[in-house]
C-alpha cells in the first residue's frame, strides 16, 4: 500500500499510530486539516504549514515541509491513507483533485497558517 509506505516519512514526527509527538507534530487523529476538505490537506502537503496549532492543549509551532516534488499519485495515496486510518472516516483524495489544487495554489511560496487553512470551505 503506497500511502502507509509514504506515512513512514510522516511518522517520524506524527507518529506511528498517527497521534503526533508532543512539541514537534500534532495528530492526525480527528484533525480539521487531515479530515476536513481535502484541499486544505493538498496544500499542506504542497506548500507546507507554519505554527502555531493548538490541539488538546498542546501548542505546535513549529513548520512542517512542503513535498512539492511528490507526485499527484503519491500525495493522493498518502493523504488517503492518513484521512481513512488512524480512526478517522474521510473521503478519499484522487489525483484529479492533487493536481487541481497544486495548479490553484502553483503561485504560492509560503507555507498556510491553520487560521489560512480553517476558512477554506
């Protein structure tokens, strides 16, 4: 499975069982950005994330990578992946929808904020 092989990257800071590590990633257990509209997940994976992010008390502020070398393929196994698994029940991401995103977002140099991310419907 191409979406669990590409988590172990993720893992290293999320976590093996998706539910982050204290100061460095939060979870991907019932998160808004990995459960909510799937291009809000896309661009986090394309353009990155910047703290801060607060969930269950803990505030994360540090930026996580872009991956904008991954292929619409991978982004989409990966991101289909971590919004079925980890007792989340998302729907799944296509390609189709990877490369919508990234040729919306293609101008894009920085990396989202949460606040950015939330108010995308």
């Amino acid at each position: 499975m191409l979406g669990r092989q590409l988590f172990d990257t993720c893992a290293a800071c999320h976590g093996f069982d998706g539910r982050g590590m204290q100061g460095q990633a939060p979870p991907l257990a019932d998160s808004p950005l990995a459960t909510g509209p799937q291009s809000r997940a896309v661009r986090v994976l394309l353009q990155g994330l910047q703290g801060p992010i607060e969930r269950e008390g803990t505030l994360y502020d540090l930026q996580m990578p872009a991956a904008p070398f991954a292929k619409d393929e991978e982004i989409a196994a990966l991101l289909t992946y971590i919004r079925r698994g980890f007792g989340n029940d998302a729907d799944p991401v296509t390609p189709d929808t990877v490369a919508r995103v990234r040729a919306e977002t293609a101008d894009r140099a920085t990396p989202w904020t949460e606040a950015e991310l939330l108010d995308i419907p």
